[in-house]
C-alpha cells in the first residue's frame, strides 16, 4: 500500500465497525422485543429477517436501476458518493427507533391508565358504590385495554424492524462499495488479509455492540433493572447522527472514485453466471451469513431454556460470540503487517489472545464476573492450529473451518450445561474467516463483472434473516426445540465445506492460481 492508499483504507475500515455495532446490537434488541413487546420465538426472528432480507432488496434495487440506466451506479456516482448515499440511508433507519419508542410509551401510559381506572371502579363496586352490571361492564373494558395495548405493541415493533429494515438497505450499498475496495486498494495477493483486517475492526463493533444496547435498555448491564424499550432510541440515534458525519466524511476523502483493476475477462455482453465460482459462491454466502447470525440470534433463548440465564444477564455472552469473529480475524489479519515468517508465527498466536483480551477488558468495565470465560482460552487453540493447517489457503481455510463448525454445533446439540454453551459460542471463531475466503474466491476472474458479481454476492446477506426464521420455527416445534434447531446450521457448514473443495477445481480450470487470492477472514 502506497501512503494514499493507507488513507483511504483507513478511512474505509470506518464503516466496518458500524455494521458490526448494529449486527451485534440485534443479538440483544431479540429477547427484549420477544418478552415486552409479547413476540413468540418465531417472530421475534423477525429482527434478524428484516435487516438482513434489506441486503437483498438494495442489491436488487441496484442492478435493476444499473441495468434500466445501462450503467453501473457506482461507475455514474463514484465509490465516495455511494458510501456517503449508503450512510445517509442507515441514518435514516436509525431515525425510526424514536417514533418507535415513543409510541411505545404512549400506549404504555394509556394501557396503564386504563388499566388504573378500571381497578380504581372495581374498588368502588367492592365498597358498594358502584353497581355489579357497571363493574362487568368495565371488566370487558380490560380486556378491551389489554387487546388494544398488544396491537400497539404489534406496531411498535413494526416501525423498529422497519428502522433497521432501512438501515439494511444502506449497508447494502455500503457492502458493494467497500468489499472490493478493501481488496482493491493495495497488493492484490493480500486482498482477502486486508478484509481480515476490516473484519477485526467489524468485530470490535459487534464486540461493544451488545454490551452499549445492553447498557441502555437495562441501565447496567446484566442489572435487574426492569427492560426500558424507550432506551434503545438513544444509541440509534447517536449511531445515526456518527452515519452522518462519517458521510460527509467520505465525501472529502481520498477514497478512488472508480476501481482501477487489471482485466481477466473480456468485456462481453456474457452472463456473469457463466462463472460457477460466482453462483456457486452465492449459496455459500446464504448459507455462511445464515449460519452465523442464527447461531448467535437463537443463543439468547438457548441460555433462556438450558442455562436459565434471563435476558438482563445474556449480553456478555452475546458479546462472547461476536467477538469469537474478531479473534479469528485478527488470526489471519496478522499476516498482512509479519514482515517474516517469524513475526507470522508470533502474529498468528498473539493477536487471538490479544482479541480475547479486549473481550475481557470490554466485560471487566461492564462489570462482569470475567472467570466463567477463562476456560474459553483453551478453545482459542484450536482456530490457531486451523490457521497453521491452512497455510492462508482460502479454499483449505473455508474446508477446515466448515468442518470444525460441525464439530462444535454437534457439541452444542448433544452437550449439556456451559459445554453446550462455549460449542455454540465457539461457531463465531470458525464462521470468522469465511466471508473473505467465499468472496475473495467468488469474484476471481470476473474482471470487469467484479460490481455485478459482488452485488450478486451481497444480495445473498439475505441468508441472515431466513435461516434465522428457518431456526425459530424449528425451535418453536415441541418434537425439536430449540438445541436440536441447531442442525440448521450443520447443514449450513456441510455446504461450505463442499464450496472450499470444489471452487480450488473450478479455478484451477481457469487457469486462476490460489496463491493470487491467498488467506484471511472477514
């Protein structure tokens, strides 16, 4: 990377962090929203649905105005105004969870005036002052009150999931914009690293994500203090005003307007499918996206049922998760600044535990009992040897932590007690390295069809919603409940491991070397 490019990097790995802090947040808002807004677990998923379903809607929306326009948006707007137009969006969605809230507590104050009149005209029929037909009367007035008060509560939730519905649509952007600049913007043999490295800062977002939305719905996190849904306004609406300046931020940055790659395919009027890696590729996104935010949008109700661990107390497990995906991360980011094989060693087995130590340190300010997560060094061991095991091969990475994922899923389904738990936490380390391996490998070749193909790719972030709705409806049925629902996600792995064994052949074919697009993680 030459000077200008380390500033623009810089200046890109922003947007990271912030889709991070919201992917994470939702972890929380699921359990809350599922027990005060009276949501069962199928449809508390709508959370995940909604934000990650946008993804697909935006990339949809991108290539059918490109192609009625026939041209690309970002070749027309520039990459700068697309992340600036991409942020303005989220903020835009972040926006919703006021009018959210405050709904929300007007229909709380009507219920409970309601509900304060009707007892008060009991009290007074006890006493004889009023009539029994009066006070039958006003018991079907409860009724009333508490029907009226679960529809308000129905359309509070509908206006939050339209808000981050919204905030999707603008991550989508952002996505199509970022992902190939991240490859882009330096050595392209080091693409994949450089998304490791945007990655690690990602998951310092999704590390803090869940303890802050914690923090300002319980007022201290893993506190008894009784859940205040009109809290979860005020991080969003600071995370909206931060999407804001960081647009007007990039609009004066040095970040390149347009792509300057080298060619490998022809510019031709061929179908971008006509690449097996791409479409191939785009099922292993669904599949990796899905597994990874079902894993970690189901835990909560698994720690609920298994663990009786109640919704106030659940964040730091949340936040265990995510940043499961920073330490693997920051395992294969280390490459990019070794400068010898030695400092690759020394990189490889440090930064996981330096990852873990910001985990540690998040929680220690939050207040937690940090022992119960000590045992989980242990468990760092193994992504550490997958990484040695990989040599930086995308294709041998994407195999070897498939196959670790179904290990640990399988622990998870039949283990019991806190073994369950860090087997399912664990998934984070072994989903953590996917995203650049998949896309990296996904868009070699594809030259001038790069946009299109990531496009396609992002539209595939949809996985997220439906495989987490998939796992709810799962775990809602009595004959599977919610720890065995997580067989979901061994057929998720089961596929990725198919895709890292098979696109090495399809590049192979076409003459693409692995060693051009080696490593890393997201």
């Amino acid at each position: 990377m030459n000077s200008q490019q380390k500033k623009a990097f810089s200046a890109l790995i922003l947007v990271f962090f912030f889709w991070g802090f919201v992917a994470a947040g939702n972890d929380i808002l699921i359990p809350v929203f599922k027990k005060v807004l009276d949501l069962n677990q199928i449809q508390s998923q709508m959370v995940s649905f909604a934000f990650y379903v946008a993804y697909t809607v935006g990339s949809i929306a991108y290539i059918v105005i490109s192609k009625l326009r026939k041209k690309d948006i970002l070749e027309s707007i520039g990459y700068r105004k697309g992340l600036a137009l991409g942020l303005a969006i989220s903020a835009l969605g972040t926006g919703l969870f006021y009018p959210a809230a405050q709904y929300y507590v007007k229909a709380e104050q009507e219920y409970q005036a309601k509900l304060t009149d009707y007892y008060f005209r009991m009290n007074m029929m006890a006493q004889g002052q009023l009539t029994a037909e009066y006070a039958e009367a006003n018991a079907m007035t409860e009724d009333l009150a508490k029907a009226e008060f679960k529809s308000d509560k129905n359309v509070t939730f509908v206006i939050f999931i339209t808000g981050l519905f919204i905030v999707g649509l603008g991550f989508s952007l952002q996505q199509t914009v970022a992902n190939p600049l991240a490859i882009i913007l330096g050595n392209p043999e080091q693409g994949s690293q450089r998304l490791s490295l945007a990655g690690g800062i990602n998951n310092i977002g999704t590390t803090i994500g869940p303890l802050i939305v914690a923090f300002a719905i319980f007022g201290k996190v893993g506190s008894q203090t009784a859940m205040d849904v009109n809290a979860v306004k005020f991080p969003y609406l600071v995370l909206g005003l931060a999407f804001l300046l960081a647009a007007y931020f990039f609009l004066r940055s040095s970040i390149p307007d347009q792509l300057e790659q080298k060619e490998v395919a022809t510019k031709d009027n061929k179908s971008v499918f006509r690449f097996p890696q791409l479409w191939l590729g785009m099922i292993a996104i669904f599949v990796y996206v899905g597994v990874e935010v079902s894993t970690a949008s189901n835990l909560p109700e698994f720690m609920k049922q298994k663990l009786q661990i109640s919704e106030e107390h659940i964040a730091p497990y949340v936040s265990l998760f995510w940043a499961s995906l920073m330490i693997g991360r920051w395992t294969s980011a280390g490459i990019v600044f070794a400068k010898d094989n030695t400092q690759k060693m020394l990189f490889r087995i440090g930064l996981p535990y330096a990852a873990f130590g910001i985990f540690l340190l998040v929680n220690a300010i939050a207040g937690h009992n940090l022992t119960i997560f000590y045992p989980y060094a242990g468990i760092i061991l193994i992504l550490i040897l997958g990484d040695f095991l990989s040599q930086g091969n995308p294709s041998r990475q994407l195999l070897i932590y498939s196959l670790l994922g179904i290990a640990s899923l399988l622990i998870g389904i039949y283990g019991s007690g806190m073994m369950s738990a860090y087997a399912f936490i664990s998934v984070g380390l072994f989903c953590s390295t996917l995203w650049p391996c998949i896309y990296t490998l996904a868009i070699s070749g594809l030259g001038h069809q790069t946009n299109q193909g990531s496009g396609f790719l992002i539209m595939m972030i949809m996985g997220g919603g439906f495989i987490s709705v998939t796992q709810g409806i799962l775990a809602e049925m009595p004959s599977i409940g919610i720890q065995a629902s997580y067989w979901v996600g061994v057929m998720c792995f089961a596929y990725l491991a198919f895709y890292g064994f098979k696109v090495a052949q399809i590049l192979k074919r076409q003459g693409i070397e692995l060693s051009a697009v080696e490593g890393g993680g997201h």
